[in-house]
C-alpha cells in the first residue's frame, strides 16, 4: 500500500510516500512554503524521485498551513494531530512534543497510547518562532545555519525579549552598538525562543520524553536553551521537519486499513 503525506507550512512544503505504514520511499523539504511554488516543487520531487503518480496512491493526506490549496487532496487534517502521529512513531517514548516552525509554537502532550490529552500554541506575535529567528539573524548579518553553532561561543547571554519580535530587533540594534559580543547576542535570542516553546510546554503539563520537531530542531543552540530553561533533556526527532508529512502518510494509512476491515466484515455479514 501507498500513501502520500503532505505538510505545506508557512515558511516550507514538505512531503512523505509511505509503503505499507512502515517504510519511507521519498522524502523531500523545500524551503518554502503555502502561496509560493513550494508545494508544487515538493510534489514534483518526490514523484520524480520515487517514479510514482497520483493513480498510484491508495491514499493522501494534507496538513499545515496551506492545507486547502492541494486541490488533488480531499482528506485535510489538523497539524496538531499529524505532528503527534508522525513523532510518536519515530519516538514511541514522546510524552511532550515541542514544534517550532515558521509562524507558530506548539506544545503537544500525549498520554501513554500515544493519544493528544492537550495543546497548546503560540498567540499571532511572530516571538519564538522560526520567523524571529530569521529575522534576527538578518538584523546580526549571520546566516541562519550558523546561529547554532555561534550559539556555544557565549559566555554570557544577552537579555533579548521574548514577548515581541520588533522590540527584540530594536534591542539587537542596540546590544550591537554597546559592542556586545555577537555570540552572546545569538544565544540571548535562543533563550528568547526558549522561553514562549517552554512557557506552552509547563501548560501542556511537562513529561518526559521531550521531543522537539519542526525546522527550528535544526538549530542545536535552541535546543540546549530550551533544555537548559527546562533542567532536562530533549530529543530531537529524526526527520525533525518532516514529521507533520509523516504523520499525514501515517494517518492516509490508518484510514485505508480501516476502510478495507470495514469492506471485508461487509462481505462476511450474513445477508
Ligand atoms: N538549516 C536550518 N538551520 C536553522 N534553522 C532552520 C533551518 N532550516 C529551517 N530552519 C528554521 O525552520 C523554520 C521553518 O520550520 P518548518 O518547516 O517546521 O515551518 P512550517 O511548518 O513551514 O511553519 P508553520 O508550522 O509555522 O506553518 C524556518 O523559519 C527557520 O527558522
Ligand atoms: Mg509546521
């Protein structure tokens, strides 16, 4: 069986095709996201990769964002619900899931089924999410890739605000013009971003295991800060990013498995 996963975010496309619920056959991300050619690319990706087409799935599967602009894909579902079928799969032990991706903030908590028991997500400000962070790393002319590395070179972070991303960007202008060390300045927006992840993680009522997914996970000083803020470890998903697109590829097989168990009790009713 096949099924394809599709996550369109706000700032990326990603997308998944699953074999029989177990084995990935392509994967892709492109960094970019709903309302730009992002899904398009993602698509032609992994088709192209894969050699496969639409006729060829017996299911699909759209979350994120963007989830109403695939017009082949009739089956939408909450990014919440992916993103906890996608990480309870690559990490059964996850009890508290952290996601931070382009424009929001998720904390996710599931009990030991692996069902959600709660969520919660960041309010419209742009603070602690991946938006903030490229915003600040234009503001400290670093590239976005090499924040997290910069990030364990402090000695002493910065106070950066973690309430609004315009007022941190005029605190950064002035934390440069002090003569503050750029490293210090990169983990202060790090422990920045830790503290909205952190704040919704303590509401969803914190258990171990901590996972973190989304684009952020890729940034290694975001997680020390939001392990350090939290006293505890935090795992980073395997297929950080791409676990929304799992969990649709997850979720598109579920659903054939319950269809053909419904179609074959149908044929053994007695008449
Ligand atoms: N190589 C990288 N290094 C550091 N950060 C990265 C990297 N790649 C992506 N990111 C971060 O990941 C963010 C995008 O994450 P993700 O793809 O999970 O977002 P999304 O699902 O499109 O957004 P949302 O779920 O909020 O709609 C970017 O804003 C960026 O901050
Ligand atoms: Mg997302």
């Amino acid at each position: 069986m096949l099924t394809l996963g599709i996550d369109v975010g706000s700032a990326s496309s990603k997308a998944v095709i699953l074999e029989d619920g177990q084995k990935i056959v392509s994967q892709r991300v492109i960094q970019a996201g709903t309302g730009s050619s992002g899904p398009q690319r993602v698509l032609d990706a992994v088709f192209g990769e894969s050699g496969l087409s639409w006729e060829d799935f017996d299911n699909s599967v759209v979350t994120g964002y963007g989830r109403f602009s695939i017009e082949e894909v009739k089956n939408q579902v909450s990014e919440i619900t992916c993103h906890a079928k996608g990480v309870a799969f690559l990490v059964p032990s996850v009890r508290t899931i952290i996601d931070i991706g382009g424009q929001d903030v998720k904390a996710i908590s599931l009990d030991d089924r692996g069902f959600i028991s709660k969520f919660f997500m960041n309010d419209k400000c742009a603070a602690g999410t991946g938006r903030f962070l490229e915003v600040m790393s234009r503001v400290l002319e670093l590239e976005l890739g090499a924040m997290g590395e910069i990030h364990f070179q402090s000695r002493h972070p910065a106070q950066v605000s973690s309430t609004c991303t315009v007022f941190a960007e005029s605190e950064i202008i002035s934390l440069l013009s002090k003569g503050t060390p750029k490293p210090d300045i990169v983990a202060g927006v790090h422990y920045s971003t830790a503290a909205k992840a952190v704040a919704l993680a303590n509401r969803v009522g914190l258990r171990d295991d901590v996972v973190m997914c989304g684009g952020v996970a890729s940034n290694k000083g975001v997680i020390d800060a939001i392990s350090k803020e939290l006293d505890r470890k935090v795992i980073v998903a395997p297929l950080a990013q791409l676990s929304g697109a799992l969990g649709a590829a997850l979720i598109a097989t579920e659903e054939v498995r319950r269809r053909d168990k419904a179609a074959a009790a149908q044929d053994h009713a007695p008449a």
